[in-house]
DNA sequence: GGTTGCTGTGAAACGCGTTCCATACTTTAT
DNA sequence: ATAAAGTATGGAACGCGTTTCACAGCAACC
C-alpha cells in the first residue's frame, strides 16, 4: 500500500505538497497537483487515516453511550445522532452500557485516549459530580437532566411531559393517580418522578407508593403493573406510565383482567412510539429523533467553535387517543 | 498530555522499556516495572491510541452497516453486534445507509483506510460482484444472503421461514395467500419473494400481483396494504408480512374496515416483535439478537485466526397466536 | 571452559500525514 | 525602482507507540 512518500516521488514533489494536494491548499500549481493526482490514481493511493487522526490529535469520531439500543427511545435517539453526525461529517461509534457506570466510565476514556472528538449521554448513571469531573476530557453533550452543571443538555422537558400527563389526566376527573417508570436512578427517572409527585402535591391529590412502579421497561413488566393493580382493593383510577411498551403491556393485561380502558384504568404513555397509535394509546410524543439530531450539533459546535452551546430544551405534545 | 518519552524519562528507562510495561511483556524486571508505573500513575498518562492504531495498523473497531437504526429488525441486530464486540473487545461503529449505495461504498473506504478491522453488513444494496470486489480490503460479514461468494454470511433462513408460514396457512385451509415485504431489492426481500414464489408454485397456489406487496415497512404502510385488500373483489385469505409492524398496523386498519381477523383474512408477521405479543399476532420469530452476536463472533475469528469461517444459518421459530 | 539459551534493556527505525519555518519567485503598491 | 504582500515549494520536526536488532548479563549443559 503506497503512502505520500511514494507519491511524492512518483509526482516529483515534496511530501509537503503532496500533504498540501490532499487538503486542498491553495497554494500549489496546477501542473504539480495534476502530477499528484495522477500519481495518486496510479498507485491506487488511499491515505491512512490513523495517521491522519494522529498528526491532528482527532478523528471525526463522536461517541453514544445508551443503556441498551434495543429499545425505541434509544434506537430512535441514535437514529436521530447518526443524521447528526453524517450531516456534520462524522462518525459515530455506539456503546451499550446496560446502565453499568463502570461501562461508562471505560468508554469515557476514548476521550482521554483521543480515540473520539466528543461523546454523547443517552442515558447516564453516574453522578453529577463524576461527570463534571470526566467531562474534563473532553467535549460532551447530554440528552437528559443530569446533575452536572458542565455538561451541556439537549433535553425534553420531563417535568413540562409529566404536567400534560397529569393535567390531562384531571381534566378527565381523575383523582387517584399513579406512576410507572423505568431506571429510577437515570436522569429521565429521576426527573419524571420528581416532578410527578411535585405535581400531585400542588394539585392536592395523594401520593401512594403501590401506585408507584419503577424499573419497569418492557410489555411483559406492563402487564406485571396490570396484575398488580388487580390485585389492589383501592386501585389508581389513571396510570401515567414513562414508556408506551410499558403501557401498552399494561392496557393488555388489564383487559384480560377485565378492567375497562380507560372507564376503570386510563392509561397515558410516553414516546408515541409505532405501538401507541396500533393500541390506541393516548401518549406523550417527543421528538426523540430531532433529539438526536440536535445533541449532534450541539456538539459539533463545541468542537468546531469551542464554546459550549446554552442548553436546549424540545417541546413535547399530548396525543389523545382511546386509553383516557 | 504526558507521552512514553517523559514517561521514561522519570523512570529512568528507555522508552522501549516503558511500552513493554504497558503490553505487559515479561522480560521486565519488577523494580523497572514498578519504577514505570508509578510515573505513568504520576503524571497521570493515559496513551495515545491513535498513535497505537498507527503503529498497530489496526484499530479494534468494527463497521456495522444498517439501512436504518430506528426498525426494530436492525436495532435488536446492532444490539447483538454490540454485545458480541464488547466480548470480544472491539468498539462499534454503526453507520446508517439509509439503502444508499454510495454511502455504503463510502463506508467500505473505511476498510481501506484502516480505520475499522472489519465490517458487518446489516443489509446491502450493493451486488454480488461489487461485495466481492469491496471485501479484498478487509473482513466483511454479511447478515442477509447476497450474490458474494466471498462474503461469510449469518443469516436466518429466509427460505424455511416462508416456508413455515405457508406451510401453517396451507394446514388452516388457506388458499389465497399473498405476501408483503419491505425492501425488494434487498437479500431479505429477495430471498422471501423467491422463497414465497416458489412454495406457491410447489404446492399449485395462484401468485397474484395484487397480492403482492413491496416496499412496507411501518404500521402506516400495513394500513394501506389493509385498505388495499379491502378493495379487492377477490381478496387473499391470508397474508404473509415481512414485519411485525406491518402486520400490526394491517391487522388494526383491517378491524376498522370491518375484516375480521383472523376468519376473513388470516396475517402471520416476521420478528417476533413486542408489538406481535399485544397484538396477538402469529409470527416467525428470528433470533436478530444472537444473528448479530454470531456475527460478530464469526469477524472476529476472521480477524485473529485469518481464516474464512463457514457460513451459519440459525433456526427460526413459529408463534402461533390469535391471527392466524 | 565453551556453547547454548534465556533474561533484560536500549537505540534507532518505522508507520504516515501534518505543520512550522525558511526560501524563492511573482505581483502589486507606492 | 523598491518595498510590501502574496504565491509556491521543500526540509525537517512533530505526533507517539511499536518493533526490530543488537548486545550484555547470567544460568544451564556437555
């Protein structure tokens, strides 16, 4: 495999001008950078990268670190990063970190390691202080509320979501109100709940903890809060669940168990995912994909302008279907 | 940013010295060692890995081609891809062809660039002889069948999952069956349709081109193959569905219209999908998780044993639920 | 005692493109 | 005509870890 020496020799030139043919320089004669050109396709040239991140100290390479991509929210949030990135002329490299921080912790040194330009948090378990600290290493750009005050944050509005779940929910008359979540540690966890049971407070309406789900994120764990709720002689009239899998395996369940959705059980769910609208799930859409998109350019714009962007927040929307 | 240099310097060895500690050679005596690891501990080092890519020549990254992260086919692939790299201890970067050629070929440069090891292809559009010729830069495994000879592939067996849901509706008495896929120029939909074809002409079924679908991907695509048939004055009694959201949004729009399912128009779905389980659907189920795991297996021994590994074909499964 | 074979260590070259600096030739401006 | 500014090109250093080769020290072997 040729490299710029055997070029430049081949175009009677020095390896400077080769280096200069390869970006574009202005400053090289028509005739010399045709000779290089031809060289070039002669010896089938192709520039070797790894040198190239090297002698520039980055590679174009953004790196995404989400629990797991096996799940819309996070498929979706990459789907939307990948848009970013090929827009923006990198590439992008995945980790799943199944919400282990030592994962994270591994895939935050590529940024010490100047293995990536900049990362990108789907999901994070660590802790605000840790991530000021790692985000020392380099430039990266959170989708969710964190307690880190360093990190710039592409996020949607939980507590503005919850709100609309919550309100919606009382507009129909509903009083006894209860919460299903995923990862209860996670930003998106912490925030939801936070400003589920703040919501309540202010509305005067009574928090009970076997109305509160957490760590639930398939269909299987929807129909497991369906059970439950069977079960319960004083059960929630309304169910705001974080994940439309979840509430989707909720409203399956519950019908098997005989109760009426939503006459007995309104269910609100969150994503507006494919499986919502097949299930007629009134639901909270957020645009998860432009999420993505827009954490992207964020940090492309940190690495190119080195300042750091001002956090964005997305706005959300209810979409009211047939489970309230 | 401390380097071997200054690394060796306070520990008053050679830089080759050093380099051997941090590959854990054994002709190192232990007070060197130990002299070396606490000055790498002191001045906080961390290498430079695209210095090591360079020298190394590799880069422990491996290229995973997808038309689309955001299905629920390719994001449950990455996933698996994603825990066989981590196993095996490569990063993963995932690129989004959106069925594009020229940003698969794009792609490919990559191999030739040495910045990836090897690549996995999720689904291509690119030819037999085109995979051929791009697979003599590098380790390339493909996840459908396509024209490559060269190309070691993972693949579920298309042709045997056809042949399941035919063979399930032939034994509940259909006759008419059509079938809908997603991409037909891609080594799934190709395969399928051949598969579908040839069982009808094997077991003396009519092929009617009006019942006959391409190009269907999400549930918005199942209700217009739904509204479709609705209008048919001979409609098929049954339809095979390349995917699970396809089918769920066929079997939804269907009840709108008034078909009943499964008596006036059984739909059997690919995937196995959580949407298949609320909405009771009889599916294939392809093990899309383990196909990328084994993928990625199969590249690395590519990698490390510089050997061809045969290709694998894995096991589907029929879940018969309520709509067949 | 001399050979063979490890153990341990370092100098120097290597992989390969980029970039700083010096140099020289043209233009343009005054 | 002369200084200033721009154009064009090359040499050498740089980024940084790995690897080859040479060599010294030391133990085992015949």
């Amino acid at each position: 495999m040729s490299n710029i020496t055997e070029i430049a020799r081949r175009a009677r030139v020095s390896r400077t001008t080769v280096s200069r043919v390869l970006n574009n320089h202005p400053y090289v004669k028509q005739d010399k950078r045709e000779a290089v050109l031809k060289a070039m396709q002669d010896l089938n040239y192709v520039p070797n990268l790894n040198a190239v991140n090297l002698s520039r100290g980055k590679t174009n390479v953004i790196g995404v670190i989400v629990p797991t991509i096996n799940h819309p929210f996070f498929s979706n949030l990459i789907e939307g990063i990948g848009r970013g990135c090929y827009k923006h002329h990198y590439r992008m490299l995945v980790h799943q970190s199944n919400y282990d921080p030592g994962h994270e912790i591994e895939f935050f040194n590529m940024l010490k390691y100047k293995l990536i330009d900049g990362l990108i948090l789907g999901s994070s378990m660590l802790s605000g202080p840790v991530l000021d600290e790692l985000s020392h290493y380099g430039s990266v750009v959170s989708c969710e509320a964190s307690g880190s005050r360093l990190i710039t944050k592409v996020l949607v509005n939980h507590e503005s979501g919850i709100r609309m779940a919550v309100e919606h929910l009382r507009s129909k008359g509903h009083r006894r109100i209860g919460l299903c979540i995923g990862n209860p540690a996670s930003g998106i966890g912490i925030s939801r709940k936070k400003a589920f049971s703040a919501l309540l407070e202010a509305y005067g309406l009574e928090w009970r903890d076997d109305w509160y789900y957490e760590g639930k994120y398939s269909i299987e764990d929807g129909s497991a809060v369906a059970a439950s709720i069977a079960g319960q002689s004083l059960a929630p009239s309304a169910m705001v669940v974080g994940s439309d899998y979840v509430a989707a395996g909720l409203i399956k369940e519950a019908a098997r168990q005989g109760i009426k959705v939503p006459e007995e059980l309104a269910v609100i769910g969150f994503d507006n995912q494919p499986i919502a609208q097949v299930m007629d799930l009134t639901t909270i859409q957020q645009p998860i994909v432009q999420m993505g998109e827009t954490a992207a350019a964020a940090l492309h714009l940190m690495l190119t302008e080195a300042e750091r962007p001002s956090d964005q927040t997305l706005e959300l929307e209810l979409i009211v279907r047939q489970s309230t």
